[in-house]
C-alpha cells in the first residue's frame, strides 16, 4: 500500500476531487485545511496569514492510501488537476504504509481498505 499526500491551493480542490472520483475503486480521502509556506515563505500568498511573527500561505492538504499499482494514477490525476503553472501549485508525496488497521473492525492485513 501507498500513502500520497498532496498539499495544493485550495481553490483547486473541488477539480481535483472530481478528477478523483473518476479514478475507479479509489478507497477514500482525507482532506485538510492547513497553513505552510514554501521556497518564497508566502511572501506572494493572496491569502497571508501571519502567526506568531511567520507568514504563512492556506493550502489543502489531501491524504490517501491507496494500493501499490493505484499510487502512480492517483498521482497523475491530481498533479495535472491542481496544475496551474503559477508558484505555489503544491506538492504531491508518496510514502509506502507498512499497515493499516480498522478501528471499527480491528481487521488487520489485506482488507484493510475494503468497505
């Protein structure tokens, strides 16, 4: 299994969410309304948030675990779906999740992501 997280200008979310809802059998998301900053440090960020004496620019934050041959697809849809060419699209990363466990269940191995 994978995780990609991408974090992305939130104006974009709702065409990358329905990018993602054409990818089929994809087992869920998490999304997230976060604060960061990248190379520039937010200087640019239409939205600025300052905190603590440290600008900070909003961005969404998606979370997904997917199977191993799902990853590279979902990676596709959402890095040309968040595509805007401007500083600031985002970033998409994918780690590999050594295991899952369902709270509700305790199911613990292959079907892990099955409803």
């Amino acid at each position: 299994m994978r995780e990609v997280k991408a974090i992305i200008q939130p104006f974009m979310l709702e065409r990358v969410l329905r990018a993602l809802s054409a990818v089929e059998g994809l087992p869920g998301l998490t999304v997230s309304n976060v604060l960061g900053w990248g190379q520039s440090r937010a200087a640019d960020a239409q939205d600025r948030v300052t905190h603590a004496g440290h600008a900070f620019a909003n961005k969404t934050k998606l979370e997904l675990v997917v199977p191993d041959d799902m990853a590279p697809r979902v990676i596709e849809v959402i890095a040309q779906a968040a595509h805007t060419g401007r500083p600031g699209d985002g970033k998409i990363f994918e780690y590999e999740v050594r295991r899952v466990v369902r709270v509700r269940t305790g199911k613990d191995g292959d079907e892990r992501l099955e409803p």
